[in-house]
C-alpha cells in the first residue's frame, strides 16, 4: 500500500496527537460504549501532555456520527489542533481504544492494517440480470450497478417437438445473453478500480457462464481471480449472513496467499543483495532511500527505541529529527513514507519464518552503491 493519503501528516512539524477508536454503531449501546473508550483515551492523552486542542478536534472526530453500519474504526492524527488525517476504516478488532501523543504520528499499526485490505468486485446474480458491487476493502463499497437483462423467453417450459427445442433454445441464449451483460459490468468495474478478486454469487449456471466470460476477458497476466461462491442469491429477502461469511473467508484466504508471495520474494531477493530483513537491515536500507515496499508484522510492532544519530541519513518529519530517540515501527513508517516506499503488513509467523527476522524487512530498489 502506498502512503500517498498520509504524507502531508509528515509535513507538519509535529508533536502529534494520534487516537484509533473503535466507532462501531451496530447495537444500541454503541453510542455510550463510544463514549466510554473516548474518556479512557482522554486520560491517556491527559497523561502523555497532549494540547487541550488536541484533544478536542480528535474529540469531534471519534464522537461524530458515522452513519455506517458494522464494525468500524477511526484513526485520527492531529497537530496544534489541525486535523490532519480522519480515516475510517472496517474494524478488524473490537474495542480498539488506543491514544499517543509523541514526536511522531502513530501510524504503524494503521498501516499494517490498511495494507490487509483486499479490494474485490461481489456479483450477485440471477437470470434477469445482477448486483454489481466494487468495494475497496472489507465493508468498503465504492461504486454499485444494477444489471437488468432481457426477461422474455426467461423461462424453460416442458414441451416437446420441433418448435419447443427452439423456445428452449430461445431461452438459452437469453440467459446467455443477460451473462454477457453482468460480465460486460463486471469487467467494467475490474479495469476501474482494479479488484484483487471477483466473486460471483447466484444462479449456478448464470454465474458459471459469468465467471467463464470475465476470465476470458482479463488480461494474461492479470492479478485478479475469479471465484465462484455457493451461498448468496438475489431474490428479495435472501439471507446475506452466509453469503458474507463466505466472501470474507476467500478474501481471507487470498490475503494470507498475497502474503505467503511477498515473503517468498523477500527470501530470494535476499539472496542476492536486494532485501533487508530486520530492524537494523531494514533501517540501513532506509537510510539510503533504496526501500520499494516496507514489511511490517501485522498486529505487533515493536516499540524499541532508534537512535536518529546512528542512522545518518534516515529521513524523519523536521521536528521529530531533533530526537535523539524515537520508537523504531514509529520511525521505519516515517522513514517510508518520506522516501515514497509502500508498506505491506504481513502475519508475524509469515515473517518469522524468514531467518534474521524480527518485526520488519524490507524489498530494496536497486542494488546497494559501491
């Protein structure tokens, strides 16, 4: 993922005030749940010496409405009482409530979670036509289509004779031909927002004949994959729990699978010269802007503290540079997303597995200068 949505957060001279709140309204003790996780995380913020305008823009921000359903979260970054990021997210945990304020934003859990986010395209479908849906990331739905396709002759009847196989046939390529329609806004949506996964829920044979079309359609080396799903239907009143469950476990799946590849390629790179794993590697690389994508353990990050003066040329936001010591996922997301290199969070045991590792490691550019 890259950091571009973040990286006028690095411009302001800091000290910044950073809170992740769970902000979920799905039962009716949400709103006061809210409101309880909000006071803790005052205290906290009270404790650590953030700005009273601080804290009350990111008040505004964790309390306001989000008129969403679900689980959510909100991360909010804020500096001499500017807003400087307001992101809300789905929640991959509950009851998150987590507040700093220090020299640098807190960003390194945000980041790791963000990168997990698996873009797809869902179709539900039937012989009239589809929902097409593209979504950013689990919840996140950014453009839907309704498909309505031809419906006369939809329906096989028994029969025999000459002029049956011809209304069977009839009715044959009208399913086929509303298939081409679905598939037609499918790979529409495809080469607009550019899904890892496609998943295509229904009528078995509409679907299978939908499925047949967008992957003759996607290119060779295309990155997205097409699934077919065995819940979901689009009948009015049908059921979304099991569709969802199921979407859910082959994003899931598709995610571990993207990870299992980036650290495959992190071990052979490695190999010759063109990875760091480690902190101390990983720093190093940093330090001479040479890192293309960051790799950081989901969920555990360490808060070891760098020394800025044994890193000569890390590049760090101007006001947190005048620190001696800053909390290392805190500097290495910085450090990042100053040198425009993209940050991908990887299952801890994933990464263990690479010898060396820690809680980072790092993709390099180009091979380290002479």
């Amino acid at each position: 993922m890259k950091l571009d949505q973040v990286r006028p957060v690095f411009d302001a001279e800091g000290p910044f005030t950073t809170v992740r709140c769970d902000v979920s309204r799905h039962t009716e003790h949400s709103a006061h749940d809210i409101q309880v996780r909000w006071a803790s995380l005052v205290k906290e913020l009270d404790a650590e010496g953030a700005p009273p305008g601080d804290v009350a823009a990111a008040e505004d921000r964790v309390l306001a409405e989000t008129h969403t359903s679900g689980a959510w979260e909100r991360t909010v970054v804020v500096c001499g009482g500017e807003v400087l990021m307001d992101d809300l997210h789905p929640a991959r945990h509950e009851d998150v409530a987590v507040a700093t304020h220090g020299p640098l934003p807190d960003l390194a859990d945000w980041a790791a979670e963000s990168s997990d986010r698996v873009p797809f395209v869902l179709a539900v479908i039937d012989r009239e036509g589809a929902d097409v849906s593209a979504y950013d990331g689990w919840h996140g739905e950014a453009e839907m289509r309704d498909v309505e396709g031809e419906t006369e002759h939809l329906h096989k009847v028994p029969g025999g004779g000459w002029s049956h196989r011809r209304y069977q046939q009839t009715t044959e390529d009208t399913w086929h031909a509303n298939a081409s329609e679905v598939a037609d806004e499918v790979v529409g949506l495809v080469k607009t927002h550019r899904p890892r996964a496609v998943l295509l829920a229904g009528e078995p044979g509409m679907r299978a004949d939908v499925a047949e079309q967008v992957a003759a359609t996607l290119p060779v080396d295309s990155t997205t994959v097409v699934h077919q799903l065995e819940s979901g239907a689009r009948s009015e009143g049908a059921s979304t729990e099991a569709l969802w469950t199921e979407v859910r476990a082959v994003l899931d799946a598709e995610r571990v699978a993207d990870e299992q590849r980036l650290v495959e390629r992190v071990a052979q790179a490695r190999a010759h010269d063109a990875a760091a794993v480690g902190i101390r590697e990983t720093l190093r690389a940093l330090a001479e802007s040479r890192v293309e994508t960051l790799l950081i353990a989901s969920g555990r990050h360490s808060h070891e503290e760098v020394r800025v003066d044994d890193h000569p040329g890390l590049r760090l936001p101007d006001h947190p540079a005048a620190e001696d010591v800053l909390p290392g996922d805190l500097a290495v997301v910085a450090a990042a997303c100053l040198t425009d290199a993209s940050v991908e969070g990887v299952t801890p045991e994933l990464l263990a597995d690479l010898p060396g590792a820690d809680w980072c490691a790092a993709l390099l550019r180009w091979e380290e200068p002479a």
